[in-house]
C-alpha cells in the first residue's frame, strides 16, 4: 500500500497489476473509497470507453480508479492526452490482471507518466502478519546462528504449498475445496481472459500448456520438447507462453552467466507462480511429499522463489532474479544480483543439510569472484547454522514468513 500512496504523490498515472483474484480491487476501493471507481468488468463500461475512449476520458472526474484496464486498452491513448493537459498528481489509478507493456493491442505505454505497482498473490509472511524481511536480512549479511527444535515437522510446510497465495482460498479449511476453486479459476481465465491479452485461435493449447508446465514446473524451458510433448507447433506454444506471462500465472527466470551476452542464449527455468495453483493443476496432493520427492521438490522450489521475489518487491526494485546452470549440469535455484553484488539460494525439500547442497553455490562463488556476497540454503530444519564455507547459511524455510 506504501508503494500506491508513494506513487500517487507525485505520478499523474499509477497503475497496480496482479494476477486476477490476487485482491487489487479490494486493495484500492477499500484504501480510496471517495474516489470515482468504474470497473471494465461492467459490460457496459466497457462498452462506452470502446466506442468513444477520449469521450469516456473527457467526462471522468478528477480523479478516478479505473479497474482491470486491460480489458479496454483503448482508454490508454485518451488517458496520455488527458494527462499531457494536466498532470495533476493521482489522477488515474488503473489495476490490471494482465501486463499491460506486453499486450499487442495496447500501443501506448503512458512513458514518463505512469508508475506500475506489482501486487502479487499472499506472501505467507503477509498471511502471518509479519514483515516478511528474511531477503532484507540475507542481502544485508544480518543472519546469525540460532538453534531451533531438535526436529522440524514438514507438515506445515506442505499445507503452504499446496494453498498457496490467493486470497479466495484463505477462506476454504478444507483442501478438496481449495482445489476446486483453482479448477474454477482456470475455466475462468481461459473464458474471460485469454482472449484478452493474445490472438489465440485454440484455448485448449492455453489449457494443455498451463498443466503441462504446472507438472514441471522449476525445470528448465526448452520449447522444442514442450511443443513436441504436446504435438503442437512451435510457434503455438511461444504465444501461449506469453500468454500466461501476461496473466502473470507462469515467469521464466532467466539464466545467469558471468558472459552477460550468453544470458540471452542460454535456457530459462519456468515457474508457476502461485505453488497451490500448481498442485492442482499437477494433481498432487500431501501424501506425495514422500512418494514423488522429486516432483514435490520443485513445487517447494517454485513456492521459494515466489516468496523471495515478493519480498524484494519491497525490499530493492533494483533486485534482479535469475538461475544458473553450467555445462557440468552443477546448478544454484536462484542468483540474486543488485548491480555487480551477487548472492546464491539453494532450495531443499529435506530436513538435513549434506556437503553436496552447497556444491553449486560454490561453483557460483567461483564464477563471481570478489562480487560474491554469499550463499543461503533454504531447508526443511529448525535451527541456522553456517556450512563448512562460511560464506553460507542454512536457512530453516519457514523464516520466509518467521523472520
């Protein structure tokens, strides 16, 4: 909420964008509720501002909260006018559940005018009401040892990932109705939204790619193979992938190199964002944790690195996030760069920490030389403790939302 009344302050046009569902109406109605709200939602909102944008524009009040914008792009140009007649500070609050700088029917950027806010699903920090500042913490070099119980329960843990972050779901004890709702969530993107944000001839393929990605997610994208597994062309499957970019579902995390001009060429992991929304999708369930290991661990991987980009949301908007991957297939979850400074994360679904954990993290500190800040193993255990390289802690993951 800082982020919008900071903006607001001195930005003519602050736009909040999020996944559908992720509470950005309720977030700006409730913080701004004597401002004039109308939503594109309403057909016949929509309707007028598609016939006549610079008239629906002209006839707005001074200041106004327009919601899920991306639904009328067309109001994007009036509103550039608009403001070049007055860039009065706050005058516009727009939210969108899809990336209005990607959309291809959106052909003006409001540069220099507008300010975007990013809301993402709840944090399990946010859910717990704590501020959420392990990322804060680790960049600063502020973790110390601390011993926990002699024994950590995976069981809450598991419950997290499988909910996941959307606020509809808090409201739901039981999990078979968690679920539900994200089945019912999908049928409602692929309905309401899809169309909106790509010229796409079949929505199943959007449909088939989202579980398809879902039951891998945190691997390595290779386009060739998702579009062979799914005996679609190649093409398909790139714009349905910017597809779900769009609507924020999926994110690639691109690979690290020290060869800046080799990022572009080397292979991106792809995650899922919300980690419950994935479950479903991949149909796994609790009693999984201890028969697809593998497959649960890359969905406690992909829940991890949501986590620790919401919480460099408001942390550093200069944090950047990335993968590494060299040819001897050694690999580190995430690398966090901030200018030339670089730090490491290992996510592990155990409850021990082995030798090899850090392997790559060393291999990462080797490639970074003096730029390296350290490394941190996020695990299933209870207690902080540095590794044999002192330059790494392990890092029970329930200080995500703990700390």
């Amino acid at each position: 909420m800082h982020r919008i009344t900071e903006a607001m302050a001195d930005t003519p046009v602050v736009c909040l964008l999020g996944p559908r569902q992720s509470g950005k109406s309720s977030l700006v109605r409730r913080a701004f509720p004597k401002r004039a709200y109308y939503s594109f939602d309403d057909a016949a909102v929509r309707a007028t501002a598609q016939q006549d944008a610079p008239g629906f524009v002209a006839n707005l009040p001074e200041a106004v909260t327009l919601d899920e914008v991306q639904r009328a792009p067309e109001v994007l140009l009036a509103i550039k006018i608009a403001v070049d007649e007055n860039r009065h500070p706050g005058r516009f609050l727009l939210t969108g559940s899809a990336n209005l700088l990607l959309l291809p029917s959106v052909g003006e950027s409001l540069a220099g005018r507008m300010e975007i806010v990013r809301l993402h699903p709840l944090t399990e920090a946010e859910k717990e009401r704590k501020p959420g500042r392990l990322v804060e913490n680790f960049l600063a070099g502020n973790l110390r040892g601390r011993i926990g119980p002699s024994a950590a329960s995976a069981s809450d843990l598991i419950e997290r990932v499988l909910r996941g972050g959307y606020p509809e779901v808090l409201r739901r004890p039981q999990m078979t109705r968690v679920r539900q709702w994200h089945r019912d969530y999908l049928d409602a993107l692929i309905e309401k939204d899809a169309r909106d944000v790509a010229n796409l001839r079949n929505l199943d393929h959007l449909s088939r790619l989202l579980k398809l990605l879902s039951s891998q997610t945190a691997q390595l994208l290779v386009v060739e193979t998702v579009a062979k597994h799914l005996a679609i062309r190649r093409e398909t499957v790139q714009n349905n992938l910017a597809a779900l970019e769009r609507l924020f579902l999926v994110r690639r995390l691109p690979a690290w190199h020290r060869n800046e001009g080799k990022r572009l060429v080397k292979a991106p992991k792809v995650h899922v964002v919300d980690s419950g929304f994935a479950a479903t999708l991949a149909k796994l369930e609790a009693e999984d944790w201890t028969t697809q290991r593998s497959r649960f661990g890359h969905l406690v991987e992909s829940f991890a690195v949501q986590q620790l980009i919401a919480q460099a949301a408001w942390t550093d908007p200069e944090i950047d996030f990335w993968h590494y991957r060299d040819r001897d297939q050694v690999e580190v979850d995430v690398v966090i760069t901030r200018g030339r400074k670089i730090w490491g994360v290992e996510v592990k679904a155990a409850a021990n920490i082995t030798p090899s954990d850090g392997a790559g993290l060393l291999r990462l500190a080797e490639q970074c030389g003096k730029d390296f800040q350290g490394g941190m193993i996020l695990y299933v255990g209870a207690s902080t403790f540095r590794t044999a390289d002192h330059r790494i802690m392990a890092v029970p993951i329930s200080d995500l939302w703990t700390r």
